[in-house]
C-alpha cells in the first residue's frame, strides 16, 4: 500500500489530529485518541508500530494497550481487531474518532512510563497510525493530568509547538507520521538547562531526583556537539535539539531521535559539584550522550535504504548495522577526546577496554559482523547465556572496524583523506537529499574517498571472522598494543598494572575456569560458560551454582583468589549445584588466555606521531 502523496493539483490535506492525556497516573494509564476527517469509506483501518526505530526487536506496542473505542460525533462506531495490531472501524462519513487506554509502566528509553511523578512517552506505544494516510500532517493537543498536584508540570519535546507556551501543555505539530513518533516526550517537574552550540539551540531536561551541576554539564556538552557539528560541517541537521534525561539510582540507556534523545542514567553518573576531571561514570553519560547526537546525523538522516522508509510492522533488515551502529560508537569516544573533555590517555584506555571485550567474545570467530547486524532483531536483543560463544556484537566489532578504517585511510592517503571524510560525503550524498544508504554505498563510498581499494580490508572485516588488523593499524600511528591475562574479575583490560617482579611469573601462570559468574547465596552461579574454557570441559553449565573448591566454600567475589592458588594442568574438585542436583566434577585447569589489552604510546617515526595528533585532533 503506497500512503497518500500530496500534491499541487490536490486539495490541501486535512492533518490527523491526536490528544495525549495521562488519564490515570496512578493506574499508569494514558488516553490518546486520533481523529481523522475523511475515514476510508472502506472502513478506516488503523495500527500501532511493531518496533521503534532505532531499537531492532518486534515489541508490539498493541499488548499494552488496554481499552479502545471508536466514534463519530457522539455515535458510538464498531471497531474490530485485524491481527495483533491492527483494527478497522466500520465504514463512517464525517470525523471518526478512535481512543485508547494505554498502561505505560516501562521506564525504559524505548516504551512509556507513567506515575503520579511524571510522564514519558515514545510515539510508538500510543499514537495510532490511520493506514493510507501516513504523510498527512499531525497535530497533538498534549493536555496535563487533572488534579492540583500537577499543576507545577511541564512538557519537555523537541516536537513543534503550534499553540502552546514554551514547555508548557497545548497543540503541537508535526509533518507527518514518521515525524510523529520521532520525538519523545517529558511531562513533569524536570529540572530545564539550555546551551547554545554551532548556531543550534539545545536543551536538557532531567527529570528524577540528581544533584547534576547543569552549568558544567551544559559546557561539556556543548563542547562535544560544536566538536560533531564542525565534522559534518554547518549548518547542522537541526535547528534545536533536546537531551531529554531520566535520572535514576541503576540505569542507562539511549535512544535516538532526529532533534533529540531520550537517555536513562544513574544519578550518580552526572557531573557534581566541584568535580574537576571526569569520574569513569561521567565519561561514559558524556560518551552515551555524543553516541546519540552523532546518529542525528549517522541513521537519521543517513539512513540505510532498508529503513527509507522504516516498515513498522515488520523486521526491517539489513547488513550496515556495523557502520551505523558500530561507526558511532567509534566516534563517540573519539569525539570526547577530540573535544577536549578527555585525555589522549584516557582515551586509550577506553579503547584498550573496548578491544579487551572484542578478545572475550569468543563469538567473533563464529558470526559475522554483517550477520551480526542481519540477525540483530533475533540475536543482539535476545542475548542468552551462549551469546558470548556464538555472537558478535555489531556495535563493539564495528567501532574497532571504524577505527582500522580510519586510520588505514590516513596511512594510505598520506593524511590526505580519513573516515572523518567518508562521513561527511555520506552526508552530503544521502543525508541532505534523504536517499537511503544502498548495502555496498558506505564501502563503494569510501574506497572513492580514500581513491584506492578497500575491497580486501572490508571483506576481511564484515564478511569474515578473521581477526581485524588492530596492532598494525595502532602501530601507524604511533600506539602500542599488547595483551596480558586478566588480573581479576573485575579488570577489564586498558590500564596498565604494575606488579612488583616477584609477582609477574605468577601473574602469567594465572589459572581461570572460563566462566562469568554472579553471587547466590549459596556459592557462585555461573551466568556464561565460554568455549574453550575449564569449566565447558568439566561439562559444568550456564545456571550451576558452584559451592566450593576442593572442599572450600566459594562465592562470585572469592572464586578467583581460591583459583590464584593452582598451576596450570592442575586438577580442582568443584562441587556444584544444578537445579537441585549436586554435582561433583575434576576440572582440569587451564591457563587463563590472553585477553586483555593495554594501549600505550611508543617511540614512533615523526610521521606517526602527526598521523595521532590529526587523528586525535579532528583533522584529515
Ligand atoms: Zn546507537
């Protein structure tokens, strides 16, 4: 079905209106309704998103919709449900009306969350779309709970206002469906910030209880969407743009938007008062934040063909998830340093842990990054206890794939050219027109760019689970790469440790049993058990509770230090619970693998040393 086009010879389309009202906060319950003027005389069919973009798993927004009623003028209309999402109303001359009641208790960037403290909606999960007429124009009339109590509430949405004070309750606009459910929204009494970066006005609404220092949040910030503004180059894609954030005391999460992002994070992960250097949390909110303001350009606007236009009803595949996703997250940290709110250290560090997680995955010689991408609808958002041992993660392997890309494009063109080019040529030729990515435009684009082949690196990268070529393309630029084992649970690899030398033999003899392990309360409950390790060997599994270790009671925290003890080759009785079976095995243990990575600056020819600084700086 091809939704309406307008055109010069066809009367002016009258807009789909849609009310939004948090009916019952305390029941969790919104009431949105859409009316259209002209139903299909048919019988006017409508439906909720399966799925929202961004976010690659079939949700079905309908399993929370509660009540749904249909009228016209004061009649009461028949509505019918088609299958899971879809309903028809009988054929109706004149306005027809459909509501519904919708339970929004997910507070989760991706669904709707209501209670008696605020509001949060993503389009998806309440405004129904009137099949046929998908590019009319829109108006919502978002209206405030009724009671005293929310009085004080405001509305934080990057959609535009028609008639309605500034963050204030009324009528808002949009050019279409598409666009509709593309902005998020905040009701409630958020705390308000706003900067101003590249000519584009930004704001930040935080709502939850935090003790954020705004002015210093808005500085860094400000800092970073000047650095990705000035990459793609001006004008930036919007003319206002807004962080919309929800503070909570365990969370994170993002999701983007083409004017703004809905993000979830630890209260504890926001800049404090006095604080001088980023802590570890702030870094990561400041790369979270740079992740889904670089997709306001890489997805939004430069979409795979495959999501021109998004189907909302069904998976909509396709192999670029590396670059979409992957070349993101490559930037987002990158971005951070660039613009000066880490150092080329701190950086390093970030990296060496991102390289660390590729060497534990020991699903990188099984998938493909390009099947990783394919199958994300079934995979990357079903992670189970096998995933580690059969997956690779699109985001994680595509930003280390970003990085090789980079940087062998800056060796090879003599700093002539680099990804930072690619980018802004993918801009030019299908972000500003919004013709969709073909799935060979980003490779056949960039080997035009570098003006070389690329074919081999790319087939080696995307289409096989060879290693990618990390230490030679580090070495360009003057960036040693080495691994060691793991020191603890809880090293993930990027620091440096200093050991005294009595210390380092027995570091490199360090015995692991190849699992991941949580606390129970009656030992250590192994949540993964990767191949290759100890422990698959033993035949223990993902959900046994290991108890002790040759007679000694463990636990996830001590697990490790009782192991310290061993020598590779050495046997271990483990005792070991499954459902409520115990289970008594010999593990023969194995010598931990080299997993863990540490970057460091080397002695380097001058030609690397300004190849890192033009990498690190922003310049080709
Ligand atoms: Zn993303």
């Amino acid at each position: 079905m091809s939704p309406e086009e307008p055109s010069d010879h066809m009367p002016k389309l009258s807009p789909t209106r849609y009310t939004i009202v948090p009916k019952q906060p305390e029941a969790h319950l919104f009431e949105a309704s859409c009316s259209v003027d002209d139903p299909d005389p048919r019988g006017q069919r409508f439906a909720l998103p399966a799925w929202i973009p961004g976010s690659y798993l079939i949700r079905d927004f309908a399993r929370n919709v509660v009540t749904i009623r249909a009228q016209s003028g004061r009649r009461s209309i028949p509505i019918a449900k088609l299958d899971k999402h879809t309903w028809a109303a009988a054929p109706v001359e004149g306005t027809l009306t459909v509501t519904l009641q919708v339970y929004a208790w997910d507070l989760s960037v991706r669904g709707a969350h209501l209670d008696t403290s605020h509001a949060f909606f993503n389009g998806p999960c309440v405004f129904l779309r009137p099949l046929g007429k998908e590019a009319r124009p829109c108006e919502v009339e978002i209206l405030p709970p009724r009671g005293a109590r929310y009085r004080s509430w405001r509305v934080a949405t990057a959609m535009r206002r028609k008639l309605a004070p500034s963050f204030g309750f009324g009528l808002y606009r949009a050019a279409s469906y598409d666009e509709l459910i593309d902005h998020p929204v905040e009701m409630g009494g958020f705390a308000l910030a706003m900067f101003e970066a590249g000519g584009v006005r930004h704001d930040v609404a935080i709502s939850g209880r935090h003790d954020a220092d705004l002015d210093r949040l808005c500085s860094d910030l400000s800092r970073l969407c000047e650095s990705h503004i000035r990459l793609y180059g001006k004008p930036g894609p919007v003319d206002r743009y807004v962080f919309l954030v929800t503070a909570v005391g365990k969370g994170y999460g993002g999701l983007e938007h083409r004017a703004s992002t809905a993000l979830l994070c630890s209260r504890d992960d926001l800049p404090r008062l006095g604080m001088r250097a980023p802590s570890a949390s702030y870094r990561t909110f400041l790369g979270l934040c740079s992740h889904e303001y670089f997709h306001a350009w890489n997805v939004k606007r430069i979409r795979p063909a495959a999501f021109t236009p998004y189907d909302l009803e069904h998976e909509n595949y396709t192999r670029l998830l590396w670059a979409f996703e992957g070349i993101t997250s490559y930037y987002d940290d990158l971005q951070l340093v660039r613009s000066g709110l880490i150092s080329e250290s701190d950086y390093l560090e970030i990296l060496g842990r991102s390289i660390t997680s590729l060497l534990r995955t020991a699903g990188r010689m099984k998938q493909t990054v390009e099947e990783a991408s394919f199958d994300a609808w079934i995979k990357y958002y079903r992670p189970d206890e096998n995933s580690p041992n059969a997956q690779v993660s699109y985001y994680l392997k595509g930003s280390l794939i970003g990085l090789c890309l980079d940087l062998i494009m800056r060796k090879r063109t003599r700093g002539r050219k680099s990804l930072d080019d690619v980018m802004r040529a993918l801009w030019e030729r299908y972000g500003r027109t919004g013709l969709g990515v073909p799935e060979d435009g980003i490779e056949k684009l960039a080997a035009q760019v570098a003006g070389t082949s690329l074919w081999a690196f790319f087939n080696n990268a995307l289409r096989t689970t060879h290693e990618l070529p990390l230490k030679q393309v580090l070495a360009t630029v003057g960036v040693g790469m080495q691994l060691r084992t793991a020191q603890s649970p809880a090293d993930q690899g990027g620091k440096a440790v200093t050991v005294a030398a009595a210390d380092i033999s027995a570091i490199s003899r360090r015995v692991g049993l190849g699992v991941r392990a949580t606390e129970d309360p009656a030992g250590a409950r192994l949540t993964h058990v990767l191949d290759a390790g100890a422990a698959q060997a033993a035949g223990l599994s993902a959900g046994d509770v290991v108890v002790a270790v040759d007679g000694l009671k463990v636990n996830a925290e001590n697990l490790d230090q009782r192991l310290a003890r061993y020598q590779p080759g050495s046997i271990a009785t483990l005792h070991a619970f499954r459902r409520d079976e115990l289970l008594v095995v010999e593990v023969k243990l194995r010598a931990s693998p080299l997993d863990t990575c540490t970057l460091a600056l080397v002695a380097s020819s001058r030609a690397a040393a300004r190849r890192r600084r033009a990498w690190l700086h922003g310049k080709s």
